[in-house]
C-alpha cells in the first residue's frame, strides 16, 4: 500500500482506520481485528467488529499479552514478537505494534496459522510509522463516541 505522507493526528489516524479495514478485507478468514493501547483500550478496529465485541476482545487480549509477556520474563526470553492462540474454531493472533500499541485479529480455524500471523505482522508494521501519542489519543477519542 503505497501512500502520501501524513502530517497531522486526524490524517494519521484516518490512515490507520484505512489500513485496518483494507486488510482485514483483503484478507480471507479474518473476521476481526482490534488495535489496542498497552492499557486494553480499544483504538481502531475492522469494519465489521462492533464496539460491545471490540471491547471484548480487547480484554482479553490484553490479559492474554500481559501473561505472555510475565512468561517471557520468567524465562529471560526477550520480546514477545506475536503470540498465536489455535482454537477449534478460530485463530487468535496477538502481536505488538510498538512499546505503547498491540494488534488483535481473531481468523477463522480453515486459514493457516503461518498466513494469519504473516497478515497480523504486515498490519502492524505498516500502522507502526503512523502512531504516536496524538494519533492514539483521536483514535481512543472517535472509538469512545456514541453510536
């Protein structure tokens, strides 16, 4: 996805949306995907995830990273690069976007762990750039309004 450069918070975080929802649609079996704060805080998610879901998700992915990472350091293991959860139904991949951001995205079982983690890290990388403590803030902001 080749863009312009964008400057201000409110381009910034229309960029993400953008990206979110472009490739959670171009990507088969994705049903979901949440990008949210270190603190379990729903920033952006894909079209089709409605707030009440969002905020689940969120939860618990939050919980499950926090464990990850007490695992990670108990075991003097570094950074946690992603962390794949198989159920019978679905893949729940969680993988960090920078120290402050994380990326949710819950796939349907039928796709291959390897692609639903390869689509996750390339969502993550390219909102990377675009993040910063004023692009998170109008994302929490316009993810916080009624409706």
């Amino acid at each position: 996805m080749r863009s312009t450069p964008v400057h201000s918070a409110d381009q910034r975080a229309a960029a993400i949306t953008r990206a979110v929802h472009e490739r959670c649609a171009g990507t088969p079996g994705v049903e979901r995907a949440v990008l949210l704060s270190a603190g379990g805080l729903v920033l952006c998610t894909d079209a089709a995830t409605d707030k009440a879901d969002a905020e689940r998700l969120a939860a618990l992915a939050a919980s499950l990273m926090s464990l990850t990472k007490a695992a990670s350091h108990a075991y003097d293991s570094g950074w946690v690069a992603a962390s794949v959860i198989t159920m019978r139904d679905h893949h729940l991949c969680m993988a960090p976007v920078d120290e402050q951001t994380s990326l949710v995205v819950l796939a349907d079982a039928a796709l291959d762990t390897g692609r639903i983690t390869y689509a996750t890290a390339v969502l993550a990388a390219e909102v990377a750039p675009l993040l910063d403590d004023s692009a998170r803030d109008h994302l929490g902001r316009f993810f916080l309004l009624p409706g």
